[in-house]
C-alpha cells in the first residue's frame, strides 16, 4: 500500500503543473509564436526574431516551463496510478 501523504503531495504537484503549463503554452503559443513567426516568408521570421530578441528568449524559456512541467505531471501520474 502507498503512503497516502505522498500520493497527495503528487496529486497536487502535478495539478499546479498542469495549471503552470496551460498558461505557459496560452502565452507562448497563443501571444508570443504568433508575432515572431511567418510560415510563408522565412527572411520576415528571421527579421521579427532578430528584431524582438526578449520575446524569443520568453518564448524559447515557455518552452522549457512547458517541458519540465510536462515531464512533472508525467512522473506524478505515474505515482499516482501505479499500484
């Protein structure tokens, strides 16, 4: 049998992991990508990266929020289904 406390300590990491994801990814997918990245003209992408650097390093940062807390709510899932 598991302890409970950590079942409850995973369960409550990987909601507040989901919550940080889902408004990491609304801001960068949703705000960010889209003022940076033209699909049919790659020079003007290139130009908007260069020309809003602070963005694109937010951006890129949003993307390794998402990243590890992905890889939280995964593990603590794991935790928590696992018999």
């Amino acid at each position: 049998m598991k302890n409970v406390k950590s079942i409850r300590s995973w369960s409550l990491i990987s909601g507040v992991s989901i919550f940080i994801m889902a408004l990491a990814a609304g801001i960068a997918y949703g705000m960010i990508f889209p003022s940076l990245y033209r699909e049919a003209d790659p020079m003007q992408t290139l130009q908007l990266i260069e020309a809003n650097k602070g963005s694109f390093r937010a951006m890129n940062l949003l993307f390794m929020v998402i990243l590890v807390t992905d890889l939280l709510v995964s593990y603590g899932f794991c935790v928590i289904i696992t018999p």
